[in-house]
C-alpha cells in the first residue's frame, strides 16, 4: 500500500485544486444550512409562542410543495381507503 505523499502524487495540482475548492464550498454550504436551519427554528418558534400548531404548520409547508393534481389524487384515495375499512 502506498503512503501518503505518494499517494498525494496521484492526483493532479489540476485535481488538488478542484478538491480543495470543492470541500470548501460544500463547508461552506454546511455553514449556511446551520444559519438556516437556526433561523427556521427561531420562526417555528415565534409561531408557536402565538399560538400555532408547529405540526400543523410543516404540515401546511409540506402539503403546499406539492404538486395540485397529485395532492388531489393522494387525497382521493386515502378517502377510498379510509371510507372503505368504516373509518369516515
């Protein structure tokens, strides 16, 4: 097995450099995904002191991502469904 530095020889300065630049973007995407993700916290956050349902509201998020016409169709079937094992 090779050690490092040879292994290092392996790739290019093209390829190092290519490397390198990507880790630090992907570092730096990590870091903005925390603020992020801490700013998403602090809403959830403000919602809930007013009074929201938090489950409700990512609930709403996630409901309106999706695509109408599918929505419509997901919906249709859980009613067959539940209507169909006496749940409606």
């Amino acid at each position: 097995m090779a050690d490092d530095a040879s292994s290092i020889d392996v790739l290019s300065s093209t390829a190092q450099s290519q490397l390198k630049a990507i880790v630090e973007r992907i570092e730096r995407l990590e870091e903005d995904k925390a603020a992020v993700m801490a700013d998403l916290k602090e809403v959830f956050s403000e919602a809930k002191g007013n009074g929201y349902d938090v489950k409700i509201l990512r609930k709403v998020i996630r409901i309106r991502k999706q695509d109408r016409a599918k929505r419509q169709e997901e919906e249709a079937i859980l009613d067959l469904y539940l209507n169909a094992i006496g749940e409606i």
